[in-house]
C-alpha cells in the first residue's frame, strides 16, 4: 500500500463532470456550410450549391440514427441523392454501402477501429 492509503488506484480527484447537454456535432465528413451535396461532390465532382438540402444519417437503423447523430456521422444531401429516385441513398444500396464506409473511416480517423466496433458493432469497411 502507498503513503496515501489507496488500494483502487483513485489517487487524482476525478476531473469535473462535464455538463450535460444536448450537443448536435457537425459533421465530421463535410463542410455543412458550403451548401453542397456530399454525394454530388464525391460522385459527380459537383459543387452545385443547393438551397435546400436535408440531412441524412449515415448508420440510420434503430438505435443507429442516435449514434450517428453523437458522432457527426451526417451529410447533407440533394434530394436527388437522398430520397428522390434511383440514385438517392435510401433507395440505393449501393451508394448506402459507400456511405457507410466513407462514414467508418472517418470515424476512425478520429477515435480508431476499436472505438467504432465498440460503437457500431460491425465493420463497414
Ligand atoms: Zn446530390
Ligand atoms: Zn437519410
């Protein structure tokens, strides 16, 4: 036992509870306030500027949505990627997949392959 009596390793005070709020991060895969579509931009290299785009999840079943939502896992889209037709990600599965892949890696570029396992357990990559 050391001069301080600890048995558990507690030896520092616990740093102070952060404050709990309701946070929406930004995105961690686009720049929000440009106004382009992400998928536009990644397939198309088109930087059109939209005046109105709406906001999809890329992990967006059951519980997914939330954690999207925590980790800035989020772009913007056209409506043309988004919902309308062939090419909009909910009706697409194809470029689902490549968000969600675009999605893991930038994920774990910030906090690692383990943390997104820990996360979202399962590999999209
Ligand atoms: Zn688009
Ligand atoms: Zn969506």
């Amino acid at each position: 036992m050391d001069r301080n009596g600890s048995k558990n390793g507690l030896m520092f005070p616990k740093p102070a509870k952060q404050k709990k709020r309701k946070n929406h991060p930004k995105s961690i895969l686009q720049n929000e306030e440009d106004g382009s579509c992400y998928l536009c931009v990644l397939l198309e290299d088109c930087w059109a500027v939209y005046s109105y785009r709406e906001e999809h999840h890329i992990f967006f079943s059951k519980h997914q949505r939330a954690l999207s939502e925590e980790y800035g896992l989020k772009v913007r889209l056209c409506l043309r990627h988004h919902r309308n037709g062939p090419l909009a990600v909910h009706n697409n599965q194809k470029y689902r997949r490549l968000l969600e892949k675009k999605g893991q890696q930038a994920f774990e570029a910030l906090h690692g392959h383990e943390k997104f396992m820990e996360v979202f357990g399962e590999n999209y990559l």
